[in-house]
C-alpha cells in the first residue's frame, strides 16, 4: 500500500510540473507542449535531470544551473500540492471502485489550482481551462445528478452574475465581473447545483468585500484598483467539494 501510495504521490508531483508550465504559458498565448523549458532570465535550457519535480529544485538550491537567478519556490510547492491532491482523492477508488471519480475530482483540483494561480497574476481565468472543465463536466453530471439539479444550477450560476454585471455596466459605466468569472460561476452551478452556486456567489462575494475592504482601509489599494475575484470563488469552490464541513461551518446562509 505504502508503494502504491508513494507512487501517486510522484505521478501527482509529475502532474503538478506540468501544471507550472500551463499556469505560466497559457496566459502568454504559448504552447504548453513545445519548446522545451528555459530560464527566463538567461534561455538556458532546460537539461531532463533539471527537470526532476522538487528534487531538481533541491539539487540546484532553487537557482538556475546557469545563471544563477533564482527559481522561484512556488514551483515545487505546485508540485507537492496536486501530489497531495493525488494521494487525498485515491481513496475514492477504493471506496467508489471507480477511477472515473478519481481522473474527474483530481482533474477538477488541479482546474481550480491553476485558475488560482493564474488570476492571481493575470487577473484573468482562461477561456481553455473553462472549456476542459466543461467539457469533463457535463457528462459527470449527466451521469450522477438528475437534470433539474445540473441544469437549473448551470443557469443560476451562468446568468445571474451576467445579469448583475449588465446591470453594473448600465448604472456605473464599468464591467463588474469579467467573462472568465461568469463562465466559471455557470460550470460551478452544474456541479453544486441551485441552492450550492447561490451559496458559492454569495460568499465569495462576502469574502471577495471583505478582503477589499481590509486592503482599501491598510491603503494597500484603492476603489478604483482592480481586485482578482476568481480566487475568492475557487476557493469557496474547493471547499464546497472537497471540505464541505469546514464550508459548512462557515456558511452564514446554510440552514
């Protein structure tokens, strides 16, 4: 068990490297397949045994072998996380004896991580990513929810932010959410359904506020400063599928 655990572990680690390079060239329009890495800084390549998930980063002391800047640590922290996101979600096969629901909730943390990370520093969430997380979607949830669940969900979650945006648009003169959040909340509703989304856009929303708030008064940032709200629907995500007694805990609106 310790060999077949410790085995997932590392195929998670190899999943997670991947992972770094999608979060870092899909925003920049590049090929996630080729070229093959270089250092940003100097274009060294790449050799294969630099590339080694965490353990390159060890052996080179988190600089590059050429020029010597500096790697940096978010990369093996990627890998570790969705290698323990694999170890976390295998026992679901054991337990729904289905690599299905594995392959699809492991695809799905692995989503939202790079959405994360790449609003954080883009502030945008990538039509490609949204697409594949349609695309595996949809027949989860024809297969496991009946069709009022997915289907009024999906367009609770898809057209009530519109709404709110268009509205916004009409009274102030500005664009509230972005596409990429609308299209995440719609492929969320199919997955949480109705009353799962409601919760998920009104506590991301009491979060994202907070938040804001707090960075406005420490005047780390201004009204007029555009704050990245797709982590603050990820993370309220992440929590209604994977701990949802921690979000239940929290949930103001749960009755």
């Amino acid at each position: 068990m310790i060999f077949i655990q410790t085995l997932i572990f590392i195929n998670g680690c190899l999943i997670g490297s991947f992972l770094n390079v999608v979060i870092h060239r899909l925003p920049l329009n590049q090929s996630v397949v080729t070229p093959r890495s270089r250092c940003p800084k100097c274009n060294h390549l790449i050799r294969w045994y630099e590339n080694f998930p965490v353990l390159s980063y060890i052996f080179l002391r988190g600089k590059c072998s050429a020029c010597k800047t500096k790697i940096s640590i978010r990369y093996p922290l990627v890998e570790i996380l969705v290698g323990t996101f694999a170890l976390n979600l295998f026992p679901d096969v054991i337990n729904h004896n289905s690599l299905v629901i594995f392959a699809y909730f492991f695809s799905v943390s692995c989503i939202l991580l790079s959405h994360l990370l790449i609003d954080l520093d883009h502030q945008i969430l990538p039509d490609k990513i949204n697409i594949y997380f349609l695309l595996i979607t949809l027949p989860y949830v024809f297969t496991n929810y009946d069709l009022y669940f997915w289907l009024v969900g999906g367009i609770i979650g898809f057209f009530f932010p519109l709404l709110v945006t268009w509205l916004f648009y009409k009274i102030r003169g500005q664009i509230g959410l972005g596409g990429g959040d609308i299209k995440l909340f719609g492929i969320l509703g199919l997955l949480l359904g109705p009353f799962g989304i409601v919760h998920n856009i009104f506590m991301s929303c009491m979060f994202g506020s907070i938040v804001g708030i707090i960075l406005i008064l420490s005047k780390k940032m201004n009204k007029e400063t555009p704050l990245a709200f797709g982590p603050y629907i990820i993370v309220v995500a992440a929590l209604q599928i994977f701990l949802p007694e921690i979000f239940d805990l929290i949930n103001p609106f749960s009755i």
